[in-house]
C-alpha cells in the first residue's frame, strides 16, 4: 500500500501521541514500595479515611506512592514521618511510570 500522504511531520506528530499514550499506561499487581513520608492527610484520625504520600525509589526511578490507611496504621505513619523513619507498603497497587498507588495492603511496616 502505498500512501503519500504521510509527511514526515505527520509521522513526528504521531510518534509524539504515541509515547504520550505509552506515557500514561499503567500496570495492576503486587508491589512492594518503601519511601519517606512526604504528606500525611486525614480529617479524622480515627476515621478511616487516612492518607499517606510517600517518595521514593523503584526500579532506579523516583515514584510518588500514596495509599489510604485505617486508623491504626495512619498513627503508625505519624509517628514514623515525626522520627523521620521510611515506610515499606505491600499490596495490591496501580503503578504508572512515576506513581503508585495502593489499592489493597497486604503489609505495612515502619523501616528503623
């Protein structure tokens, strides 16, 4: 098939949706991510709607991850991000190049 019409702007414009694309994919699995606290967000401590932000490295990249957390583990957070001490979540998260985000943990525990 022969087409002429492709220029080679047409194909930079169309390599350029194609890593935009690729740029936003993401995966579902397990994963094990530690990291420093970076924002703790809750309006009721003992509620359950908690969150945790956390940095870190993944694969040699930098990654956000965040995750929300029971009353239980978001005290634990608290205490961890007062003594500056890293965080390692296990569970079922959505990862994208630079994100993760839990969806289900498995484990949550407070590196020394």
């Amino acid at each position: 098939i022969e087409n002429l019409n492709i220029t080679k702007h047409k194909l930079h414009k169309l390599t350029q949706f194609v890593e935009q694309i690729e740029s936003h994919s993401y995966e579902v699995g397990n994963f094990e991510f530690t990291g420093k606290i970076v924002n703790l967000k809750s309006k009721d401590p003992d509620g359950l709607k908690n969150s945790v932000v956390f940095t870190g490295i993944y694969n040699n990249l930098a990654i956000t991850g965040s995750a929300n957390l029971d009353s239980e583990l978001y005290k634990n957070a608290i205490e961890a991000h007062k003594l500056k001490q890293n965080i390692t979540i296990t569970g079922l998260a959505k990862k994208t190049i630079t994100k993760l985000r839990f969806i289900e943990i498995t484990n949550f525990t407070i590196e020394e």
